[in-house]
C-alpha cells in the first residue's frame, strides 16, 4: 500500500537536471570537508507541520487535502499516520524525523489515557524505525497546546500544571530514550508573560530551572544520553518568552547551573524576531561551545510573525553553513525543517517540493561555503583585520601582561594610534557574491 503512488523515490540527479522530484545539490555521498551529506545535515522531517499541518491560519481553517487522514483523533488514524509518514521520509531520503509527544498519539481524557495512547503508537513508530533505518533525531511534549497550559507549563501559577507539564515530560523522555532519540528539545511555549503586574519572574524562572533539573535526574535515571537543547524563541504566543535568543538562553543556563545538561536548538525565523540573524545565533552559541542543533526555516520579512516556511535563499543556507563547517558540523544534533508548505500549497505533492527544495538549499549553500572555506577568502580577512593582537602591545593585552597603566605609559609615550583600516565591507560583500 503506498500512499505516495505517483511520487518515486527521490534521487539526486545533479544542477542540470530539470525533474521537480529530483536533488539538483543534496547527494548524500558527496563529501563536504570530510564529511558525507547525510552526515553532515542529518535532515529531519517534523511531524507536526508536515503530518500534522492542516493549514489554518487566524482567517480560515485548513486547507490540505491529505486523503489518508480522516481528520479523527483516532488511534486507527495516528497509525495510519506513522505509515504515510515513513513513506514520506524514506522517498525523500531523510536520514531523521522529529516530533511532539500530542503529534504522533492523540491526547486522552486523562493523563493514563494519553500515556498509553502514546507508548501504542510509539510501538508502531518503533517498527517502523527498525524497517526504514530512520532515526529520531529529537522528541519533545507538547507543554503549550492544551488549555490547561494557559499560564505556560512550568512557570505557570499553578503548580498542579507544573506537575502535569513534569508528567509529560517524564513519558516523553522515556518513549524518546526508547526510540533512540539522539536529542530532546525543550521549546518553552507558553513560557514567558503577558503583563508584569501579575507575574512573579523570579519564581517562574526559578521553577522552570528546577524542572529542567528534574528532567535531568529523571534522563540520568533511566539511562537517557541524548542531548538536551533548548529553543530560544522572543516572542508567540507571549509578549515575552524567556527563551528570547541565544544569549537569554545561555543567562538562564548559566544562573542555573545547567551548561553541562543543556545546548540550543537555534531556529531560523526564531532568530529574525529576536532582530538577529540566524548567522549571528548559530555563531553566539558556537563560540560558547552550545550549538547543538537547528531548525530549519525562514520566515517573511514583510508578515513579520512566525510563518515558518521552507528555507530556499541560498545566502541565508550560505551563512548557516559557514557557521556549521567551522564547528564541524551538528552531531548528535541536525537540521530539522520546522517548516511547512503555505496554505495555498495544499496538495500532498507540495510537500516533496518543499523538503527537496530546503535539502537542495542546504546543499548548495555547504558546497558554496566549503569554497569560501578552502579559499580562505574571509578567514584571512578576519585575521587580518585583527593583526594589531597579534604582536607587540596587543598580544600584551590578550595575554593579560598589561594593565591601565602600562597601556596609559604605552599611548603617553606613542602620542597616537596606528590609522585604522578600511573594514572593506562592500568590497567583501561583492567578494561573497562570486561564490554564490
Ligand atoms: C514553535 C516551534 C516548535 C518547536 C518544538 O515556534 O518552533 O515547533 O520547534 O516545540
Ligand atoms: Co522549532
């Protein structure tokens, strides 16, 4: 039974190809600095945009036609899901998949119910997993969906949602550690306030400190080695989520105590509503040695929210590149498109085209950042601009071997400084363009 009949096999077919179910750039064995491009992306499909995604937006309910879902919250419907999904990922070739605990298994009325509609559906997906050799590359709950997560999950007021929120996280620890699940994310939805007036920061983040503690002992307990990454996200569903970026993000962690336990899974639209680029995230958490893992997507400068589509622009691919090539890539973590197809893109066809477009994105972008590499076009202009610390007094400044006084002796007796140099950004932007 194929619920993709007309779709074959996705294969790579090189630039000159035309076939629009066809990989002009991802070629999983092609090398890239020592690297495999399976290895290097380890591509994860999300379950929740792509088997999920129904497409409604505040305007309208869905629009896609996904005739192998009865649209029930069914357990016959999700395992049905489990099979189209692993047909889906095996065509395309992705290595992984990711997903939210309420993703896979329908929700239950009670915490009992869900729990074994989970681990029901988590066989399947089990099975499926040893059949296909595809691999979860992270699982997370789902803490911000249901009603009772109005005020967030652990920060919320009340503490008994903290303890549902805790339960949840307990089950989907132990489904992802039995799934083989490389990673787990913490995104924290609705954590974060809407007014001050009636908020408690302090207590709210001193809770969710203590849960992700919690989540920790619990993984140590059971086994679990996967890496622990959190999102940063500025803002939706609130005002001000504590997650707001990177640097918000490795505060918390550090206050904490947490940086052992926790890394960032730094998403691409999550980074231009912060006002950064993904760029400028990926290199903050790299440099802190806290660049775990990805999500995939863009969004739309002119919409302004969270529209999570398909990445495609290759400067944008370019950029992220440079950063992962110079870390050596992701594992255990990798890139997941947090992505889905625009409501008007409503047939199932669409969803070919728009993961083989982010994968070919990708590709392309790690083959043009490879050269900028192996020319060391920006390399030697960064270490050229930063020369003056090399020698004489600022290698005495970097080596910690002068204080104010030896540099006010130092400058007293030079009278000024040595001219500055041009920063040559344009010539450097143009420089970028002959690549791409
Ligand atoms: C929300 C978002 C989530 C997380 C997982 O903006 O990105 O889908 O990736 O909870
Ligand atoms: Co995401």
């Amino acid at each position: 039974m194929s619920y993709f009949p007309d779709v074959p096999q996705i294969e790579f077919e090189g630039p000159e190809s035309r076939n629009p179910l066809a990989f002009k750039h991802y070629n999983p064995d092609e090398m890239i600095e020592g690297q495999n491009m399976k290895e290097l992306f380890r591509f994860a499909v999300c379950y929740w945009h792509t088997f999920r995604g129904a497409g409604s937006d505040p305007f309208g309910p869905g629009t896609m036609q996904r005739p192998w879902d009865d649209g029930s919250e069914s357990i016959e419907n999700a395992l049905k899901r489990v099979d189209v999904a692993f047909e889906f990922i095996s065509k395309l070739q992705a290595p992984c998949y990711c997903f939210h605990d309420r993703d896979v298994a329908p929700d239950g009325e009670t915490l009992a119910e869900a729990h074994k509609n989970f681990d029901t559906v988590a066989a399947r997906l089990k099975e499926k997993q040893e059949e296909t050799g595809i691999k979860l590359l992270w699982g997370t709950a789902n803490l911000f969906s249901h009603p009772r997560y109005m005020h967030g999950a652990a920060t919320s007021c009340n503490a008994d949602v903290f303890a549902y929120a805790s339960s949840q996280v307990k089950k989907c620890l132990e489904v992802t550690h039995d799934l083989g699940g490389e990673n787990y994310v913490f995104w924290g939805g609705r954590e974060g306030y809407m007014n001050l007036y009636n908020t408690d920061m302090q207590r709210e983040l001193d809770h969710l400190a203590k849960f992700m503690h919690m989540a920790n002992d619990y993984a140590k307990e059971i086994g679990f080695t996967g890496q622990f990454l959190f999102e940063p996200k500025p803002k939706e569903p609130t005002k001000h989520q504590y997650d707001y970026d990177a640097a918000a993000c490795m505060n918390f962690i550090r206050n904490y105590g947490l940086e052992d336990v926790v890394k960032l899974n730094i998403e691409t639209n999550h980074a231009t509503l912060a006002g950064h680029t993904m760029m400028h995230e990926l290199e903050y958490a790299r440099i802190q040695n806290a660049l775990g893992s990805i999500d995939a997507n863009t969004g739309d400068l002119l919409l302004g929210w969270d529209t999570d589509q398909f990445p495609t622009d290759i400067y944008l691919t370019t950029q992220i590149m440079l950063v992962l090539l110079e870390q050596g890539g992701l594992k255990p973590g990798g890139v997941n498109f947090d992505a889905k197809v625009r409501r008007e893109s409503f047939e199932p066809i669409d969803l070919f085209h728009a993961h083989i477009g982010g994968m070919d994105a990708f590709a392309r972008g790690a083959k043009i950042a490879a050269t900028i590499r192996a020319d060391n076009a920006l390399s030697d202009i960064v270490k050229e601009r930063y020369a003056s610390y090399d020698l004489g007094i600022g290698a005495k400044i970097e080596a910690g071997e002068v204080g104010l006084a030896e540099l006010e002796s130092y400058m007293l007796e030079k009278g000024e400084v040595d001219p500055n140099q041009s920063g040559r950004q344009e010539f450097i932007e143009n420089l970028v363009n002959q690549y791409i």
